[in-house]
C-alpha cells in the first residue's frame, strides 16, 4: 500500500520508526516531513501535508504523529475527505478502520511507546471498513465536508454536488437490542 507518512518535531523520532517498520512490512512509504526532533515546527504544516496526500490519491492511507496526536489529526481533517483517527491502542485503531473508515491514523510520540505504535498500526492496515450501518454516517461527514468553501486544494477530493446541510440521521425507528454498537 502506498502510504504517507508526517509529523513534527514532538513525533519525529515516533514516525521515523513507524516509517521503517511499514516500510520492512512491504508497504511504499513517503516521508513528508518534518525532517528532525530538534527544531520546532508547527503540526498544522503537516497534517494538511499528509491529509492533501491522502485526499488527492498520492498516498492511500496516511500515519501523522505530533506529540499527541490530537494537533496532526485536527489539521489532516481540515482536508476535505480525510478521517483522521487519534488512536492510542490495538482497540481504537482497529475500530476507526472499522467503523469509520479512518484514512489517516494520527499517534502520539509522548503518549505512545513504540512497541505499542506498531501494534496499533499493524491493527489499523489489518482491519477493514465494515460498511452497512456504518456507512450513512461517513455520507453525513462526506457532506460536511461539501459545506466548506470551494477553492481549498483538497476540496476535489470530496466527490457529489454541494450541500446546503448534511443529511439529517437523527431519532428515527427504534433501534433492536444489541444492533448498533
Ligand atoms: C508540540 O510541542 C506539541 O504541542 C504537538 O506536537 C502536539 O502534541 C499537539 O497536538
């Protein structure tokens, strides 16, 4: 898989290892940067590096790490059609490939050792979008998404006419016990 992978200077050294270890796992990796752990640099720069990457079709799925993950993730979501997911174990890596057919995965470099980064990567790149229920509520987001200006580079990406508001999903029949996790 073609993969695209950046961070700051917070998750650097992080990404530099989860870099080689996809790449030892077959994978195409690009390093869009940052390009050191000593000099400062701003996270916004390369999330919407990676996510431009991912929406445009350069990459497939994108990894971000800052010091958290939470910065990278919220400038790669910026990008119209992106689904940054922060996740912090096996469980919610597997779960944003799942149920939210996460197309970027963001980790923390100060929060995550490596050990368990790989494992939670490994989780993601195994799992695969479920669909059905699941589905409706990515055409809610692929709809936020149209409600952005036009002009953004990214903006392409997010297919369909325009929307005035995203579909409303809300009450509705009664859910069976059990049924919609
Ligand atoms: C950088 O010091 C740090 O704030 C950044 O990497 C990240 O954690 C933000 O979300």
């Amino acid at each position: 898989m073609r993969i695209a992978v950046a961070s700051d200077h917070a998750g650097f050294d992080l990404k530099a290892a989860v870099a080689r270890h996809l790449a030892q796992a077959g994978h195409q990796v690009t390093d869009l940067g940052t390009d050191s752990a000593d000099v400062p640099v701003d996270y916004p720069t390369f999330g919407r590096a990676v996510g431009r990457a991912v929406a445009e079709g350069r990459a497939e799925r994108g990894v971000g790490v800052c010091g958290t993950g939470i910065g990278i993730a919220m400038a790669a979501n910026k990008v119209p059609g992106v689904r940054a997911a922060v996740v912090h174990d096996v469980t919610t890596a597997s779960l944003a490939r799942r149920h939210n057919d996460a197309n970027v995965i963001c980790l923390g470099g100060r929060t995550l050792g490596s050990a368990e980064a790989f494992d939670a990567v490994d989780a993601f790149f195994a799992a695969a979008f479920e669909g059905g229920h699941h589905q409706p509520r990515l055409d809610e987001l692929a709809a936020l998404d149209r409600l952005r200006p036009a002009g953004d580079p990214g903006a392409a990406a997010a297919a369909g006419p325009p929307a005035v508001e995203p579909p409303r999903r809300v009450g509705g029949a009664p859910r069976k016990a059990g049924a919609e996790p």
